[in-house]
C-alpha cells in the first residue's frame, strides 16, 4: 500500500484504498462521485488541500468570480469547503477518513451521482 505524509498537518492519505475504489466503480459502469472544492486567493489551507486531493481532482469553485457570488457569501469567511454530489462535506481541513467514509456509503449503495 502506497502512503502520502504531508508535513504540517499530518494528513495521510491511502491512495491504494482509493484507486481500488474508483477501479470498482468504473468497472461496475457507475457515474464516479462529485468532489467540489469552493476556494479564494488568498488561501494558505485551500492550497494545502490541493495538493493533497490532488489525484482526486474533480472540480473547484473560485468563489470570487461574479457567477459564484451566492458561494462567497455562504463560504467567505470558511473556505476551503468541500462538497461530495453536491452536499457539504467538510470545511477547513482534508477529512480523508471522512471522505473515505462518504465514498465507501456510496459504492455500499451503488450511488455515484
């Protein structure tokens, strides 16, 4: 199994468990889950999540731009947000056990969208 360490904030990420997850979920044919990151520049802890969901990446959501301004008013003062299909996941800091969680729920249940 492959680990990631990330000095600073002691984050460790399996991504062996996560491949495996994603490689069942495209082989049974189900939409792959959703991950959004709302952001802002500047912002020292988006950055750092980032980096470590970058493998992951699906979509970012500059909460500055005009079209997003309803974000920058829920999320201005707690970005970085995440959310998974569209639901609040988590703020502030990469959750990994969390967001394992979460993905595990949906392979369990079949949903990916």
């Amino acid at each position: 199994m492959k680990m990631l360490w990330f000095q600073g904030n002691s984050v460790q990420l399996a991504k062996c468990s996560f491949r495996l997850f994603l490689r069942n979920l495209s082989a049974s044919k189900t939409v792959l889950p959703v991950l959004t990151l709302f952001t802002k520049d500047p912002c020292p802890l988006c950055d750092e999540a980032k980096e470590v969901l970058e493998p992951y990446k699906n979509r970012e959501v500059d909460i500055t731009l005009p079209e997003n301004s309803a974000w920058y008013e829920r999320y201005k003062f707690d970005i970085p947000v995440f959310h998974l299909n569209g639901q609040f996941l988590m703020m502030h800091r990469v959750n990994i056990s969390k967001l394992e969680k979460q993905l595990q729920k949906l392979e369990q249940h079949g949903a990916g969208c």
